[in-house]
C-alpha cells in the first residue's frame, strides 16, 4: 500500500452543510453552500494539560516527578470571508438572511439569542508541486471539520482606506458527530468512479485531511438541497 504525501498550499473552495442538534444532515432545500468566496481560515488547537504530580522529600528534592497526557479537546475556528454572501453567513454565524420585496436574499439581520446552529464545513485546497493522476480532474487537498458549532460575526469597521470585511468568530468544532461517509463524492474510489469517503469516520473524529482528484463543487452563493 503505497502513503500519499502532500503540500497543501491556498484555497479553493469551502462549503457548509446545515447539521442538526445531534450532527445530521438533514432534508432541506437550502441545506449546503459552495464558494470560493472567502480570504481566510484559521483553525487553532484547544488542549488540556494533564496535571503534575509532583512529591518533593523533606529535603527539598523531587521524589515524584510525573505529569499526565495532554487531551486535545476541539478546534476553533476563524474565518474571514470576501464580501457578504446572506445564505452562508446565516448558516455559519447569529445572522440570518433578510429578504427584499421579491423575495430575494438582500442581506442580513444579526439578533441577540443564544447560539444554537451546527455545520458540517468541507475545505479544499491546491497541493503544490503535485501532478495531476491518470483519471482525476485535479489534485487538491481536502479538510473536513464534521461537527462544527457555528460562530457569531466578528467585528465590523468601516472606514476611508480599507473594503469593509465580514469574518466569522468563536465557532469550534465537537464530538459525536454523525457525518460518516458523507452525503457527496469527494474522492474516487477503487474503478475511478466518484464515491464518498472510503471509510466512515469515527464519532469523535474532529478532522479529516487527504488529498483528492476530484474536482470541488462549483462556486455558487445560492443554497442548493442536500439529502438527508
């Protein structure tokens, strides 16, 4: 069995899928966004140091010098996105979309409330240096935050020299989820037909990154229907 080593390098595409309470993917018209509408993300560890045991003689020095594992506990996510997309800042952070007289997504309305949504959030990247296999549409890195705990805006200025940014704050990933294979084919599998993922993932699994040949989802700022 051959190992696959990749150099990820910018960014293609993201997309976010609305999840429910218990990490589900459900029947919704709406349910999922593509775009490559975004200039950053930035995931950061959240750790807890295992505690020291320490025992010292009456002399002073140690007699027990030991210290636990560390348990890693979730990621935190930040993302700062190009512009104002209402359906994909309403699935990722307090906002939701507010409508025009026809009906039309014209923005958004941000209330105080406890925050409560959940998104599965799908990255792909370029590689670098790395060639195209025989069969694929392109090499790309692919990251998968399965359960993601959505975030509230980040701060907001307006002034003379600088475009004004929309970014996402406070989101963070959790345990449980029940993402398994996936809704969509992300990978081709064995015959070179497009499949989802090979293996389920793990309940407790927070992240997942390989590499793919097959292409992302077009780029679009219009929900499309994801089955449940």
């Amino acid at each position: 069995m051959a190992t696959h080593f990749f150099t990820p390098i910018l960014g293609k595409r993201l997309r976010a899928t609305t999840l429910d309470a218990c990490g589900n993917t459900t029947a919704d018209a709406e349910g999922a966004i593509a775009t490559d509408g975004f200039v950053s993300i930035s995931l950061s560890s959240e750790v807890e140091e295992g505690e020291e045991i320490i025992q010292r003689k009456a002399s002073g020095a140690l007699c027990v010098n030991e210290k636990q594992a560390d348990s890693f506990k979730r990621f935190t996510v930040e993302i700062e996105f190009c512009g104002v997309s209402p359906h994909l800042l309403a699935k990722m952070t307090n906002a939701e979309v507010y409508e025009d007289f026809a009906g039309d997504a014209a923005g958004i309305t941000v209330a105080e409330g406890e925050m409560t949504k959940a998104v599965a959030l799908e990255l792909w990247t370029g590689l670098s240096g790395q060639a195209c296999a025989e069969g694929s549409d392109e090499a790309s890195g692919y990251l998968l935050l399965p359960f993601l705990k959505a975030g509230v805006l980040g701060d907001i200025e307006v002034n003379g020299e600088d475009a004004v940014t929309f970014s996402l704050t406070g989101a963070y990933t959790v345990g449980g989820n029940a993402w398994g294979v996936g809704p969509y084919d992300v990978v081709y599998d064995s015959e070179n037909a497009p499949s989802p993922l090979p293996t389920a993932l793990d309940p407790y699994d927070h992240l997942l990154l390989m590499d793919t040949g097959l292409a992302p989802p077009p780029s679009s700022h219009e929900p499309v229907a994801v089955a449940a």
